[in-house]
C-alpha cells in the first residue's frame, strides 16, 4: 500500500468551496475547524491545512469546538468527543500546532468563535460532513467568513460527490465501486499529515479569542472530571462503558484485526461469537479513519492493487483478491457504510418517510390500518419492556453499551416497525430510538439500517400483515438462526 502522496495533491474531487471568498496570505495563521473528522491521521482535512499553512508559510491552528445545543447533546455523546479532544491535547502539546479545543458552556456561547479566529486567518478548511446539523453550520459559517472556507471530504475510500447518481440498491454501488474504486486506491490520505518540514510555531490562538472563548481544561477533558455534569446536556443518557478518542479506536482495530477478524464470515452474524469489529462509534465521531481501516486489514492479507479483479459484476466476494473474512468485512466497511454518504450527500431528504422507495411507502400505507398483535408507545420501547426477551435485550444493550449486535439491530428495527401504531410513526421511534442512545447514530451508515428496516435498498416480498411487502423478521427464526445464548444472559434481565 501506497503510504504517502507528495504535498498539495488532496483529490479536487474531495475538496469544495460553497461560497467564493479570497485566500488573504497577509494575516497570521491558518486554521483547521475540526467538527467531524476528529483526528491527526489519514486525514484529508487536516492534509489540506497543512498544505495551506507549509504554502503561506503561516502557523496552523486547529479548532475543535464541542456545541451543547445540538439535538441528542447527551453524557454519551459529549464524554467520547472530550475523550478525543483530551487525545489530541496530549500529542499536540509542546509542538509547533496550535490546538484550541472549546465546550460551550451554555447554549450560543461559541457563537462568534469561528468568526473571530477567521479575521486572522489566511483561509480556513472544515470537514466535509453531510448529514445531521453539520451542513447547516457549514454553510452558516461559508456566508459568515469574509476569507475563503474549504470543505474537504475525508469520509470513506470513494468521494461522495465523485458522481452526481444517487444508488438505490447495494448491488448497483459495489458494481460502480468496482469500476471506479481503483484509481482512488492510489490516493489515501497521509498517514501522518503533520509530519515532515516544521511549520511556523503557533502559539496559542489570539488573546481576544482565547480570552472570550477559553479552552476546555482537565474538569472536562479528564473522565473523572465534574465538568461535563455541569454542561446542559442529557444527563440521562450516561457515557458508553469504553473511551472514545483516536487511541482508544486504534486499540479497538489492532484487537479486531488480531483475534477477530479470521472468523468474521462466519461469526459476524451470531452476538455469541463476538466476531464484529466493534468500530462503527469511532468511525461516527472520526476519531478513526476508514483509510486507516482498510489499510490495517490489507497489510493483515499481504495485498496489493494488482490483486483486485477485473470484473465489475457487483458480486460480494472474490473482487478485492482477499481472503473469505476480510472480503465479507469490506463489503460492511465499504459498500454498506458509503452507500449510506452517497444518498446524504446528493439528497436532502435521506431522513425523511419521503425518502423511502415509492413501493415501500405505498404498501407501508396500505397496511397502515391493519390490526397489531402487540402494540406500544415510545416510553415502552424505551424502557425495554415489550413483551419480547430478545427484543428487550437489544434495546438494554443499546442504553447499556450505545451499540447492537449488528443482526439483532436489524430484529430491533422491524420489531418497531411491527408493533407502532403506523408506519410513521414506527420511523420516529426508530429515529428518536436510535439518535438519542446509540453512539454511533446521527450518521450516514445509522440511517442505511433505519430506512433499511422499512424497505431503502432492498426489493418487495411476499406480503403479509402489517409488513406488506417490506421484509419481515421474527424472533424465534432469529433465535433458531444465530447463537444468542450468551448474549441474552448479559443482556436479558
């Protein structure tokens, strides 16, 4: 595998500047405005700073702001983001980078931040992010800055605006990857941006702004620290029992790829045989890259491009010139999560009952009205109380750990599709369900197995009660079809 590219070569494909503003090489610093991708490696974002900064020879600051009023704002959510901050901290301490990591304190105080670190500022780069209220900030701040804003996509290994075509099917992206991926195989990120030539050292941000908006110290960014009980968030919703932060997502993947990954194919569908990755809230909150991902699973198989086949057929296996295990892991990794970025990126409904397949909404609404053998309102679902052991238990793993088993998230999701009182309002469980308690909700990839549960990328069959033709699950058939004997004694209650 490729390890580095030379400076200034971000794809164009990844890289967009939605309002035109001018680079101005006469102020003191460039800055990196840090809200997805929130870390130090396999970064393009961060790349692109670099690149700004070693071009104007000015020093880089990164910001890496934490808001309080986002919908969700939660212990959960919040805890794993300071994790991450308090990661970046410790290695960005005593070099040439500035880094100013803020926690509002109360709603709107971070307002004028950005603005004000911008007067400075030669050009800012932001992350690419296209779904929840990210894009909206984005564009805020693009009208807002009197000096050029880059967005630059460092999702996943396909850019998610290197085609204008929104997939309606797994099979009809992984044919299009196999066709396009290549070439995009040759251009990852550097692993370590900040390397190489030093950069001008930048002190910290200037006195005014660090003054108005101060950076979060050790009663936050510490976990024994009271801080984070005093911020208006969501104490309901405790942290995950597991640190977040970069270095606690590339211990999670060094585990994965050594006592799990050889037994993926086969186990990954059954909770007793712990064969998931256990990836996706580090991939969520950016702390890990999908770059860094693939490239620890291709070194694991002694890869190369040259062994990637020439067909283009959309098959699932055999393409990548991989062993069975990580063939079966790179289709989740690549196919199934970016799918998800492709429809946020070109649409802005992918959220929404209107985004459904027009098939799935018409026989969803014809069953609308059919009698529900069991029938419970948000409170129930939340509090895990259903008439279903298994069900229950997925819902306590999810308010316990923030995750599902991936198969048992499929059961959980139909379940509540079965047993709402209609189809919409099914979705606005699911939603609140999944967006308030999971650590890895909010995403591109979280809101593939939502819709997936009411019919996106997936086809008609038979029809039946409430269902229609959407794909039905049971129970029993899942407790017949995986081992959950294990799982359901941590979990069951």
């Amino acid at each position: 595998m490729p390890d580095a590219r030379p400076p200034g070569e971000v794809p164009p494909e990844r890289l967009r500047a939605p309002v035109h503003r001018p680079v101005r090489p006469e102020r003191a610093v460039v800055v990196y405005w840090m809200i997805a991708y929130r870390r130090l490696d396999f970064n393009f974002a961060l790349e692109r700073a670099v690149d700004w900064a070693r071009e104007l020879d000015r020093p880089l600051v990164v910001l890496e702001p934490l808001r309080c009023d986002y919908r969700w704002a939660s212990d959960r959510h919040h805890r794993f983001i300071l994790d991450g901050m308090a990661d970046h901290r410790r290695r960005l301490e005593g070099t040439r980078i500035g880094y100013h990591p803020y926690v509002e304190p109360e709603p709107g105080a971070g307002r004028g931040l950005l603005e004000a670190l911008g007067r400075h500022a030669c050009v800012v780069v932001t992350d690419d992010w296209p779904c929840f209220f990210l894009p909206r900030m984005a564009r805020a701040a693009s009208a807002a800055l009197d000096v050029r804003l880059e967005l630059v996509d460092s999702s996943g290994l396909y850019p998610m605006r290197a085609t204008d075509r929104v997939f309606n099917t797994a099979r009809s992206f992984r044919r299009h990857l196999q066709r396009e991926l290549p070439s995009r195989l040759e251009r990852f990120p550097r692993q370590h941006p900040l390397a190489g030539d030093p950069l001008p050292p930048a002190g910290s941000p200037p006195k005014e702004v660090a003054a108005r908006w101060p950076a979060a110290g050790d009663d936050l960014l510490r976990p024994e620290g009271a801080g984070l009980g005093r911020l208006p968030v969501d104490h309901g919703v405790p942290p995950v029992p597991f640190r977040g932060g970069p270095a606690a997502g590339a211990a999670v993947l060094t585990s994965f790829i050594e006592e799990r990954l050889d037994r993926y194919a086969e186990g990954h569908s059954d909770p007793d045989a712990k064969a998931t990755s256990g990836l996706s809230p580090w991939l969520h909150f950016g702390h890990l890259s999908v770059h860094a991902v693939f490239r620890a699973v291709a070194d694991r198989e002694g890869w190369s491009p040259d062994r990637l086949s020439a067909a283009a057929d959309g098959r699932r296996s055999s393409w990548w010139g991989m062993g069975e295990d990580a063939e079966a892991f790179l289709d989740e990794l690549v196919t199934w999560r970016e799918i998800g970025f492709n429809r946020c990126a070109l649409t802005d409904d992918y959220d929404r009952w209107e985004s459904l397949p027009e098939w799935a909404r018409d026989t969803l609404e014809t069953h609308a009205t059919d009698p529900r053998e069991h029938l419970y309102d948000l409170e129930v679902f939340e509090a895990a109380r259903t008439h279903d052991p298994v069900w229950n238990a997925a819902q306590r793993q999810l308010r316990g750990e923030g995750r599902i088993h991936n198969y048992l998230r499929m059961l959980w999701g139909k379940k509540i599709l079965e047993w709402s009182a209609a189809p919409r309002e099914a979705l606005r469980n699911l939603l609140h369900l999944n967006d308030r308690w999971a650590a890895d909700g909010r995403d591109p990839n979280s809101y593939n197995g939502i819709f997936w549960c009411m019919g996106r990328y997936d086809r008609g069959w038979p029809e039946r009660p409430v269902f229609g033709k959407v794909r039905s699950m049971s129970s029993d058939a899942t407790r017949r079809k995986v081992a959950l004997e294990a799982w359901l004694e941590r979990w069951g209650g």
